[in-house]
C-alpha cells in the first residue's frame, strides 16, 4: 500500500519539470505582468472626497437637560442622513454647482459632466457613517468616489456646509416657534383663570348660605348607623351559614349508635378442631401402623385434610357474637348548637331591619331638606373643577416654556448644540483606484498564474521519452539495454 506523499515530495517532484520549462514560464509571466501594469495605466483614475463634521452638546446645555432643558428641537440621529445626503440635499447643492458664479462650475463644464450625470453618480456613490455615537458627541464622515478630485472635494464639502448651516437654522426656527407657542399658550391659561375666578366670586358671593363650606349644608346621612347596618349584616350572614352547616350535620348524623361484641368464629375453631384430629389419625396410621401413602385408609385423610384446609380459609377469624343500641350523643349536642344559633340569627335579623328602616327614615328626611342644595353645589363643584384644570393647564404650559426658554438661552450664549467641521476634505492628490499596490500585486497574480498555466500546458502535452524504461512502457517491449547518444555542444544549444 503507498503512502501519501508529502509536501515536500511535491515540490521536490516538481522542480525538475519547472526546471526543464523554466522559459515557458519566465517568459508568460513577464508578458502578463506587463499587460496588466499597462492596462491599469489607461483604467478610468477615480478619486475619494471625506469630510467629517462633529455635533457637540456643549456641558452648559447637558447640566440644563438634566434640570428640565428640552432637547427637542434637535435632529434626531435617524433623519441625519437623508438631510446629509438625501434628494433635498443633492439637489440644493446641484443648484449652487450649477450657478455660473459658483468657483466649482468652470470645472463641471470644462470636463462635460451635465446635472443629471452628476445627480445619478452622487445617488449612487455618496456615503455617510458614524465615527462617535454619544450622549454628548456625534461624529459624522461624508464620503464620495468621482473621476474628477476637484468635484469630489466640492461635493463633500458642499453637502456639509448645507447641512450644517440648515441645522442651525432649524434650531433657531424651532426654538423660537416653540418659545412664541408656548408664551401664547400662558397668556391664555392665565386669562381664562382671571375670568373663572371671577365667576367662582359672584356664585360664592350669590350663594353663601348653600356653599360645601357651610355646616349646615353638610348633609348627615348617619355614618355611624351604616357602619353598625355593615357589621350586623355580617354578624347576621355569618350566622346565616353556620345556622346551614349545622342543620346540614344533624340530618347527617343518626339518631342512635349501634354497638357490637366480636369473637372467635365458632366455625373456625370447630375446622382447626378437627384438622388436628385427622392430623393426629394420619400420623397414627403412617407412624404406629406402618400404613404406606397408597393405602386407602391414609389417601382418604389426606383428601380429607386438603378439604377442610381448603374450607378454613374462607372463614373469617372474627364474627358479631352481640349488638347493642344506644343513643347518639353528638346528636343532642348538634340539636343544642341549632337551637341557640337559630335564635342567634333571629336576633340579628330583627337588629338589622330595625336599623334598616331608621337610615332610610333619616336619608328620606334629608333628601327632603337637601332639594335645593344639589344644584347649587354641583354647580360650585363644576367651577371647582374648570378652576383646578385652568391652573393644571396653565402649570404644563409654564414648565414648557421655562424648558425651551432654558434651551435658548444656552443657544443663544453659545453654549448649546454645536456644529464643527472638523475635517474638510483637502486637495485630492491620491487615487482611489487604480492604485499602485492593487496594480502590482494583480500583475503578479496573474503573472505567476500564467506561467503556471503554460508549463502545465507544455508538460503535458510533451510526448518525448526521458528514460529508457518511459521508451518501454510506451512501445509495450521488454528493455534488455541501452546506448547513450554523445550530443555536441552544438546540438545542445540548438535544442
């Protein structure tokens, strides 16, 4: 059995076919390698813009947020990018790339990129990620790959000084709305309460005699009554089921208790009596009289034991021998608890309609007296009631304004969300692709892999005998010996 070769042996096996087409594959190789480093000469040049811009929450702002500062009127992360590099915002910078006054349009119309070429590439190649992801900080960087570096350079830095400069507008638009609906919102909370409170006065002023804080408008409905009604009506409904569970008990419950005496059966004892008997005559027989099991006399007390063993198992050990009747004393003690709980619940019964009827008499007698308390009262209740929600209303409103007005005084130091351009995109003097590494280590690549591919080629199509026993093998004769060929220098280099 062969064992498998090793990379060594490989290689090793190897060598002298690389060796013997070491021109097939120098040659193939540097041909590819220079073809390719010639193509990417003449591969379209394309150039990478970045920019990278930074939202800051200054530390004044942060202290004020945690002290009730809105932060509202920030972007949120989510809408940064289509405000970056979305619709809105490449056709705003197309409409200052394309003004004849703009620095970027000589460079648009000298290489003949039209608005649309220009829409689609930036569609299809502008790129936006995030550096920093923070409470406080936010890194941004805005990336584009163009033929021409100018215009890659214009469009990041572009769409990041729009983008900037709109958010700051926003904020400001913002803040200011929100500032401007919220005092309006006050002034009107606090209207209505002046015209409420004056409306409170005039019914409090008009009505004194009916008002809640009045003693004697205070309705007595006897709370004290109703909670001694509560409790009787459980004292009552408690006694109501226990009443039911005794009853339940005593019909249960018979009146007298049977009593039995047990003792040996009679039967059982008469059975073990004699089985003994036939025990003691069978021994007698096979022990005195020398009787052999086959004798009649022995098989007849055998069959004679067997049966009454068979009989004595199905009598019991123990039977009745007296019944006595008595009677049952947990009936008289039941018939005792019935009698006092039924009275009991009797008793509550008549407490509670009695206390019953006098809390209606005293409701009926108060709802007579209160007739004309009610409305007047609902009434006075109502304006209560508009008077706490006007001040409700006008404390939500005060606490948003007092927020936002927070925010916009650190805006407005300059001590709130702040934009920095932290890296604009310089001159581009670098290629993206193709570049000089990508060139070389793909030239090489291919290089190597054509070389490769033209000594396996040439290996295996060579049909020239090496070694005598190849000759052999190839013709199918036995080799009984061979002549070397002298070759002349001569005819060595002309092969």
């Amino acid at each position: 059995m062969s064992r498998p070769r090793t990379e060594t042996e490989i290689i090793v096996s190897l060598w002298p076919i690389l060796r013997r087409y070491h021109w097939r594959f120098i040659l193939p190789a540097f041909a590819v390698a220079a073809a390719v480093l010639v193509v990417s000469i003449f591969l379209p040049h394309t150039y990478r813009g970045e920019a990278a811009f930074e939202r800051r929450t200054d530390m004044v702002l942060s202290e004020m947020t945690s002290r009730g500062a809105s932060t509202n009127f920030q972007d949120p992360r989510v809408v940064i990018s289509e405000e970056l590099i979305g619709p809105s915002a490449i056709n705003r910078l197309l409409d200052q790339f394309y003004d004849p006054k703009h620095p970027i349009n000589p460079t648009l119309v000298k290489a003949g990129i039209d608005r649309e070429t220009l829409r689609n590439s930036m569609q299809r190649r502008l790129l936006i990620s995030t550096d920093i992801a923070s409470t406080d900080v936010d890194r941004y960087r805005v990336r584009y790959t163009g033929p021409n570096p100018e215009v890659c350079r214009a469009v990041v830095n572009g769409l990041v000084n729009n983008y900037l400069e709109q958010a700051r507008e926003r904020m400001d638009k913002r803040l200011r709305q929100s500032t401007e609906f919220f005092r309006t919102e006050v002034e009107r909370s606090r209207k209505l309460i002046d015209q409420v409170e004056n409306r409170k006065l005039e019914f409090e002023i008009k009505n004194a005699n009916l008002l809640p804080q009045t003693i004697s408008a205070i309705p007595v409905y006897g709370l004290d009554l109703k909670s001694q009604l509560l409790n009787l009506t459980q004292q009552r409904d408690q006694a109501s089921l226990q009443l039911e569970s005794l009853r339940k008990s005593l019909e249960s419950t018979p009146t007298t208790t049977p009593t039995q005496v047990t003792g040996r059966n009679p039967e059982r004892i008469d059975a073990e009596q004699r089985i003994r008997q036939v025990e003691s005559q069978l021994a007698n027989y096979l022990g005195a009289l020398k009787m052999t099991e086959r004798h009649p006399d022995v098989q007849a007390l055998r069959q004679q034991l067997v049966d009454l063993r068979a009989q004595i198992v199905n009598l019991p050990e123990e039977v009745v021998t007296q019944k006595h009747v008595s009677m049952n004393p947990r009936r008289s003690e039941l018939e005792t608890l019935v009698a006092k709980t039924s009275a009991e619940y009797e008793s509550l019964s008549r407490q509670v309609d009695a206390l019953d009827r006098r809390i209606r008499d005293e409701e009926n007698m108060e709802n007579r007296r209160s007739t004309e308390l009610y409305p007047v009262r609902t009434e006075y209740l109502r304006v209560s009631r508009e008077l706490a929600e006007a001040h409700r209303q006008l404390t939500f409103w005060e606490d948003n304004l007092r927020r936002v007005e927070l925010s916009v005084a650190a805006e407005t130091g300059n001590r709130g969300v702040q934009f920095n351009f932290t890296m604009p995109c310089p001159r581009l003097t670098r290629l993206e692709s193709p570049r000089l590494q990508q060139a070389l280590v793909a030239a090489v690549l291919l290089g190597l892999t054509a070389g490769a591919l033209n000594v396996y080629l040439a290996y295996r199509n060579d049909v020239v005998c090496r070694h005598p026993q190849d000759l052999a093998e190839g013709v199918n004769l036995p080799l009984y010996g061979c002549v070397s060929e002298i070759i002349s220098e001569a005819n060595v280099a002309v092969r």
